[in-house]
C-alpha cells in the first residue's frame, strides 16, 4: 500500500535514537586527539562536521538528537571550565548558540532535500504504475475484460485486495469484477460512490469508519468505481488516496473510451444497415417494375386475345410469363440474400458438404432455366468437403453460371471447372462471349453494377452476392478477361486433409 522509498537509517525503527549518540561521541573522540593542537574553534568544527552527518543518515527527529548531544559534548568537555555545563564567557555562548543553530538548520535542510528526493521517486513510481495499468488494460477490448484486468493490476501492484464496479447501460444495477474473486467487497459504498460522485472510506470524509476505500471514476455520472479493502490500521497517508484517485481516474477513462467506441461502431453498423435498406427498397421500386410491367400486359394480352390466338403464339407468351416469374423470383431470393448478409451479425448455418453436389445442383437449376444453353462441366473425383450453407453457396454458384449463359454469346457455350488449390478446391465458371467491360474487373462485383451501366442484363445483384457468399464461406472471388470471354473464378478452403498412418 505505501509506495515511499525508505528513508537512511529508517529501517532501524526505535535504535535509531540509539544510534543519535554516535555522531556525538565519534566528535568527542576524535576532539580529543585534535585538542592539543586546536583552538574551541576548531573543535566546534568538528562536532558540526559529526552533525551534518548524523543529518544525513538519520531521521529528523534522531538527526536533531544527534546536533544537540553534539552542542552539549563540546561544551562539557572542551568549553572552559571543562567538565562541567556551565559556561566561562559570552563569546562561548555565541559559539554554542551558533553551533546549535547551524546543525538544527542544517538538519532541516537535509530533511527538506531528502523529502523531495523522496516525493520524485514516489512521483515516479506512481507513474510507472499509471503507465502499467494502461498498457494491461489497452490489451484488452471489452469492457468487463477491461475492469478483471484493472482489478487484477491493481491487486498485484497495490497488495491489497480490489474490485472494480460496472455501471449497466439500460438497468442501472452494478456488475463486479474482483480480484481476489472471493474477497469480502461491499455493494453499498460502491452504490453510494457512483450515485454521489465522492469517495467514501478510510481517508476520505464520508464513512471514514468503514475498512475499505471506495472512489467513482470521476465526479459526473461515473461509469463505475474503484474499490480496496485496507487492513486494520490507521487511515492511508493523503498523497497514496491521491495516487488511489488517479488510479481510478485511469481505470474509468479506459472503460468508458471503450464504451464510448463500442457505442459507435453499433452506430455505425445500424447506420449501414439503414442505408441498406433504403437501397434494397430503392431496387425494388425500380428493378422489379420492368418484369412486372411485362408480366401484367403478357397475362392482360392471353386474357383478352388468349382464345384467338394461334397455338404458336400463346405458348410462346406463356414461355415469356415463365421466364419473367422466374427473373422475378431469382431476383428476389438475391435482394434477400444481400440484405440478410449485410447485417452485421449474420450467422451462417455451415456443415460439411461435397462441394461436387453443391456445384450440381447449382448446374442443373441453371439448365433447367437456359435449356438452349451449352453447360459443360468438369469434376474430378476425391475433391476435399467444404464446410458451406449449401443453399447459399448453390446460389452463388448458380449466379455465376447465370452470368456467363446471359453474355455468353450465341449460342452460349459455358465451361464449368472444379479441381483443386493450395488453399481448398476452386470453381471457374468459363464463357466465350463478348468479354468483360473496360474497367477494373474487381468493380463488377459492387452492387448495382448493372444498374450503373456495367454488363447487360440482370438486377445488379447477381455478381454481388456471389462476393458476399463467397466472403462469407472465407473464400475469395476474382474475374479476368479471357480471349475470347471471361471467366470467373471462386476459391473456398477445404478441410484438411487427414495424416494417414504409414503402418
């Protein structure tokens, strides 16, 4: 608990009044030798010299013990008439009232210089401890986390046992974190802190009674409080409350400047999830009015015309009607997929899947939609499983293969890849259309891209969430330009692949 340095001599505790002796008597001895051949003079300067350095070693209150025995040595044995205390002549008296006050001063001085040599080494102490409890702290992030670790800090370093109290957001009831965890802390003062925003306890003026030290984190709607259970003795010196006080000053800036962070990343993420919607909701007002326009005046033109059409004609409106609900439908399970992956704590439902069937169903649902197309793939047996939500991985594969039979030229002819990378397997997704647009390829993965102008056809979405689903499975997906087409290329890790035991 107490951080001061121990002073010369301290550790003698009471022999140290002993000890006040020796600088007298060492004079005296040493006077003795020297007063055939000095003056009184000169043996006063002797016993200042012994005095100076009983001031050094000693306390203030032994060191001056010492100065007095020294005025009193020199004048029993050497003053005239000696051996005795009384004194033969005025000038005498000078000498002795000027010895008496130079060692007195100089013991002040000595005391003065060696509390302030103390002061700056507690000054650095307590720094050194104000640094160390940030660096503990800063290497955590969560709030709790924050006040174990200042908890534990402050049980190691100040010996005694601690606990720091957390204010709740929205219940205002306290949380405890206590280093040791079974230590006998009290709710009530910490309550009391935090509503009053004083300290209480041992050297404070309220409840100085009770055997504990409790201080909020600040004045002003404190964020939790300190507390330290002391021994049975007396109160703490002021300048150790005050080192307490800044000790939970820190532990309150650090909880409440995480607090302060969390608090804006949550608004930063409801801010993004807001702009979200209001772009899901902008492209559904504007992506699904085409095919529902066509849709409306497909059925409007069978219920009218539909009994005097030709056969020809009205299968092949309907095929038109089919191939609209479907644009529909695909588009909406991806405007659902983009939205359910833009929440900042989406969770995946993954399991271990063979990636050969994720890829043929994905195949298939595109044939069935593009039966003119030409979708040739390629799968090698013995590929690793990947740990995937199969539908959604399927989805994203399916967009790609979508992709490429819509630019892939007439008519499209798709070649479909699996095989195996450094990090997992991979899936490139081939076509022998016109190519990508100009243009950096990694930006055709941002959402709306056809929108703004990016390859014909399709929502804008397609692309994007293939990045997201494939981000979302830990892989990464890239595009370049082939001659003549393009392809697209997922990589997704695998599991490892298990050691096979020689024997």
């Amino acid at each position: 608990m107490n951080t001061r340095p121990p002073a010369p001599l301290q550790s003698l505790g009471r022999f140290a009044w002993v000890a006040a002796w020796v600088p007298a008597a060492a004079a005296t001895a040493a006077s003795a030798v020297l007063d055939p051949a000095m003056s009184v003079a000169g043996l006063a300067m002797v016993y200042l010299v012994a005095a100076v350095a009983g001031a050094v070693v000693l306390a203030m209150g032994p060191a001056a013990l010492a100065a007095l025995l020294c005025v009193v040595a020199l004048n029993y044995f050497f003053v005239p008439p000696r051996r005795s205390l009384s004194v033969d002549g005025p000038e005498y008296w000078w000498l002795l009232a000027s010895l008496l006050g130079l060692t007195l001063g100089l013991n002040a001085l000595v005391a003065r210089l060696r509390e302030r040599r103390q002061q700056a080494e507690r000054g650095q102490v307590q720094a050194a401890e104000l640094h160390a409890l940030g660096e503990a702290m800063a290497l955590t992030r969560d709030h709790h986390a924050m006040a174990r670790a200042a908890a534990a800090f402050l049980h190691g370093t100040l010996d005694l046992p601690c606990a720091v109290f957390l204010t709740q957001d929205t219940e205002g009831a306290l949380t405890r974190e206590a280093a040791p965890a079974d230590g006998a802390f009290q709710r009530q003062p910490a309550e009391w802190a935090i509503a009053n925003g004083r300290p209480l306890g041992r050297g404070c003026l309220d409840w100085p009674e009770l055997p504990l030290w409790c201080a909020p984190f600040s004045r002003h709607r404190p964020a939790g409080a300190v507390q330290l259970l002391l021994p049975a003795r007396a109160a703490p010196p002021a300048d150790t409350v005050a080192h307490w006080h800044a000790l939970a000053r820190q532990v309150g800036l650090a909880v409440e400047r995480e607090r302060a962070a969390a608090a804006a990343a949550r608004a930063e993420q409801a801010a993004s999830a807001e702009a979200a919607r209001n772009t899901l909701l902008a492209s559904l007002s504007h992506d699904l009015r085409t095919p529902l326009a066509g849709i409306v005046g497909t059925a409007s033109l069978l219920r009218i015309r539909g009994d005097d059409m030709p056969g020809l004609e009205r299968q092949r409106l309907l095929g038109s009607l089919e191939d609209e609900a479907l644009d529909m439908a695909s588009m909406a399970d991806n405007i659902l997929q983009v939205a359910r992956l833009s929440q900042p704590l989406a969770q995946l439902g993954l399991r271990w899947e063979s990636i050969e069937d994720v890829l043929g169903a994905a195949v298939a649902r595109v044939r069935r939609r593009w039966p003119q197309a030409s979708i040739q793939l390629r799968a090698p047996h013995g590929l690793p499983p990947v740990q995937a939500e199969a539908g959604l991985l399927a989805q994203a594969i399916a967009n790609l293969v979508d992709n490429a039979v819509r630019h892939g030229g007439s008519p499209p002819r798709i070649a479909v890849q699996l095989g195996k990378s450094r990090e997992g397997v991979f899936i490139a997704v081939r076509d022998h259309g016109t190519g990508l647009p100009p243009g950096d390829p990694a930006k055709l993965f941002a959402r709306w891209r056809s929108a703004a102008g990016g390859r014909a056809g399709g929502t804008g979405l397609g692309l994007a969430i293939c990045q997201l689903c494939v981000q979302a499975h830990g892989g990464r997906i890239t595009a370049k330009r082939c001659e003549p087409g393009a392809e697209f290329r997922v990589d997704l890790p695998a599991a490892a692949v298990p050691v096979q035991d020689p024997a």
